[in-house]
C-alpha cells in the first residue's frame, strides 16, 4: 500500500541529523517508484520527481536544522499540487431563478446514475429543486435503477417511456424543468464498457442540446491511469467541467486521483466514499495528500474522535441540548468519551509534526484532566445546577481537585458560553437539524 510505503521513505530519512545528496536521491528514487506501483502516469510521476529533487537539493534542505522534515514538507507541498488546490471546486450553478443543467458522463459503471442521485440529494439540501434525467437508454435497467434512487432521495426523475433518441429525452427535461421552474437539472447518460465513437457522438450531440453549465466526467477510482486516458478522450470531444472520483472509499492505489488533475487539468469536484445517498464529499488534496504520505491529518484526528463519541451517547446529549438541560455531569461524560479515542499514543501521531517533538506527557490531554478533575469534586447538585457554584464552593472546588480558582472560574465561563451558544443554535431550527443529523 502506497501510504506505508511513504512512510517507510520518510523513516528512513527522518531523525537523520544530516542527510546527504544521496540521502536524497535515494529517497526520490524510491518515492518514483513507489509512485509507478500504485499506477500513477509516469509522465506525472516524472514531473513530480524533477522538481522535488530540485528543490529538495537546494542548499536550504541540506543546511536546515531537520533536513528529514523539511524534505517531508517538500513531498507534501508538491503532492498537493499535483493534487491541485481547493479552487474550482463548487458547481458553477447559475441562481435559482433559471434552470441548470449538469450533464453526467463516464464509462459504463464508473458511477454515474450513483452519482447523479448523490448530486441531486446533496443539491436538493441546499434548497434548490432538482430533476433527474433518465437519458441512459442503452442499459435495459437504467431507467428503473434511476427511479428508484430518485425515489429514495425524494427528486423527480424524468423519462420519456419508448422513448429511443438520448438527445430527445434531454432537451424535453430541460424543457419541462424550465416550465416547472426547477432551477437543476441532472442527466444521467449511457456509458460503454470502452470507449467508442458511438458513445462519443451520443453524449456531443446530448451536450450541444442542452448547453450545459457543468458537464462531470465520473472515474472510477479504481481504474488508475485508465481513468486518464478516458477523461483525455472527453475532454477533446465533449469538454469536462470537473471529475468525480467514485469508489474512493475501496481506491487502494490512489493512482488516478494523482493523475487526472495534472493530466487533464480539470478539478476534481467530489470523491464518492460508498454507495449510499450521502457518501458523496468535497475532495481535500491537503487531506488526500497527508493521507498517502502518511504525514498525520489533523482533520481524520477530529473525525474519529467523532466518531468514538458512541451514538446513543450523541442522541441523548442532543436531546438535552434541544431542551436546554445540559449541565456539567453531561459536560464530563463528554470529556469521558474522549478517552475512547485510544491511546494518547496514537492521537500524537495524527498530529502533523508532533511526533518527536510532542511526548506524551507534554501532551496529557492537560486541559481536559484538569477540567474533568474539577467537575469531580463537585456535588451532584452544583454538576446540575452550575448557578449556584459561588466564590467560597470554588474555592473548596479548587481545593478539593487540587486546581485553582482560576481554573475552576475558567471551566464554568466555557462552559456557560457553550450554554449561550446552544442556546442560540436552538433558535435556529435548521441548523439544528443539520447538527443533530451530523451527530
Ligand atoms: P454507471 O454505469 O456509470 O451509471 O454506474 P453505477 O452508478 O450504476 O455504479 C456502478 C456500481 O458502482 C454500482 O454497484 C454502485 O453501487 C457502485 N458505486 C458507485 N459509486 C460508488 C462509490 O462511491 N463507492 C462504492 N463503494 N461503490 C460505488
Ligand atoms: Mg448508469
């Protein structure tokens, strides 16, 4: 696998005090490679060792304090290029007072009528009315498959029955979605197992017709460098807008994300993580990147330690905040929870540049023992009713958690500020759906 393999690179290099040229190149050398396996095109692959190597080889890495690390930087910093940045990444949509059109395009089964129904769900809760077209009419189960998960999603799908002509079907959508004021439109096209021109023609004819605002070529990300040779093919005939890369919750390789924004110089626009509604995400290169080169992600930090915050346990706090009736026992239950992310250990490693530098002591989750041994020596009626808590039972709080009193004074002011804050989420009754169902 490309990302232990990376890190493995990166070991060698690291810790060494002072690295030579030869460090170096044997490093790049063995990244080339690495990069070559995991089925990256080469002529990126080449592009991307040129110019760290010669950056890497500059007198500043080779004279720095960690040359290891800053060497790390480097590699991480042009991976993230190649990975393109975050710009160009949101739908170009025009407002919701005139129709858009989204016109989906890719190999049989590389995720389109998948994606589409992701799309339109995803479109659909930022308020806007979407329709589905069902304009793949090669695959006898297309259209019902389309159905159906636009059914699930709740967003009309549009079919001509006996229909023959994929371009008829879309202009009459566009058509019909201008009539009935929906401000999206999605078509769903035919894919063929390879490429050919018949495939070609049909989805340039479907284009020319309906003038689309973004025409998304879906890869499989599984495909590798497949995937760009396709998109190429595309691009020349038809023009992409941007790429989603499906299947990347089993993309093992990470070939393809690598290649296509630097081959064909189109934004990667989403990733699609699994086959159901909502497994469709932003793509982040800073994350990919650190995720390939094994660097630590602050960001995948934050989200386990969301999700070891157990269900259940999320359910009922969300209640109590819906009523307003979080008090500090819930507050230190939260702060329990933390410790299910597993061993401090394993948290200073996701931490990019902590390991090393950060040890476990310093690290200590300091704050949070010092709150959570604050909370302890509180009765259970102060836990309930944190009003109460006045100067002389802060100064036994303090005494009795071996903290002080600005310690304790520090932990009820968060905490009533995190009470005036859900406080005013509440009166948000959007947002607090759109918390509760992130929880
Ligand atoms: P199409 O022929 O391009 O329309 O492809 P489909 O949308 O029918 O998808 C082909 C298969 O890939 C289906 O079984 C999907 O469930 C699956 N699929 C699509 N996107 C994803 C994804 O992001 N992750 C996973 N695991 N499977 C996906
Ligand atoms: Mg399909």
């Amino acid at each position: 696998n490309i990302s232990t393999k990376f890190s493995s690179i990166m070991k060698n290099l690291s810790g060494k005090g002072k690295i030579t040229e030869k460090n170096i190149r044997d490093a790049v050398e063995d990244i080339k490679m690495s990069l070559l396996d995991a089925d990256v095109n080469l002529r990126v692959v080449r592009k991307f060792i040129n110019s760290t190597l010669e950056e890497a080889l500059g007198e500043k890495v080779l004279l720095s304090v960690d040359p290891g690390q800053q060497f790390t930087k480097i590699v991480y910093d042009k991976m993230v290029a190649l990975l393109g940045d975050e710009s160009g990444q949101e739908l170009k949509l025009k407002g919701k007072d005139t129709t858009s059109v989204i016109l989906m395009m890719g190999l049989q089964g590389s995720g389109k009528t998948t994606t589409a129904h992701k799309l339109a769900l995803k479109l659909t809760k930022e308020g806007r009315k979407v329709m589905l077209v069902a304009a793949d009419l090669v695959r006898p189960a297309a259209i019902t498959q389309l159905q159906v998960l636009g059914e699930k999603v709740g967003v009309r799908v549009f079919t001509i029955p006996g229909e023959k002509n994929p371009v008829k079907v879309a202009t009459e959508a566009v058509k019909t979605a201008r009539h009935e004021l929906y401000d999206t439109v999605i078509i769903d096209t035919s894919g063929r197992m390879h490429l050919d021109d018949t495939l070609m023609k049909e989805i340039q004819d479907i284009a020319k017709a309906v003038n689309p605002d973004e025409t998304l070529f879906v890869a499989d990300a599984m495909t590798g460098q497949n995937a760009v040779t396709i998109a190429k093919e595309f691009e020349e005939k038809v023009g992409i807008s941007g790429v989603i890369l499906s299947k990347f919750d089993s993309d093992t390789r990470g070939g393809a994300a690598l290649s296509l924004k630097s081959v064909v110089g189109k934004p990667i626009k989403f990733i699609g993580t699994g086959e159901k509604s909502e497994d469709l995400e932003a793509f982040h290169p800073d994350r990919i990147a650190s995720r390939i080169l094994g660097m630590g992600d602050v960001v995948s930090l934050v989200e386990k330690a969301q999700q070891a915050f157990d269900k259940d346990e999320a359910e009922r706090l969300a209640k109590k905040m819906q009523k307003n009736t979080f008090d500090l026992q819930d507050y230190l239950d939260q702060l329990e929870n933390m410790n299910k992310m597993g061993s401090v250990d394993k948290l200073i490693e996701m931490i990019p540049g902590a390991k090393g530098n950060i040890s476990e002591e310093d690290i200590n989750l300091k704050e949070v023992e010092v709150e959570k041994a604050i909370i302890k020596s509180m009765t259970k009626f102060e836990r309930a009713n944190y009003r109460i808590i006045g100067p002389s039972r802060r100064k036994r709080i303090a005494k009795g958690s071996g903290t002080s009193v600005a310690d304790v004074n520090r932990l009820l002011k968060k905490f009533e500020k995190s009470k005036l804050m859900m406080k005013k989420l509440l009166g948000n009754k959007k947002l607090q759906a759109s918390m509760l169902s992130k929880m």
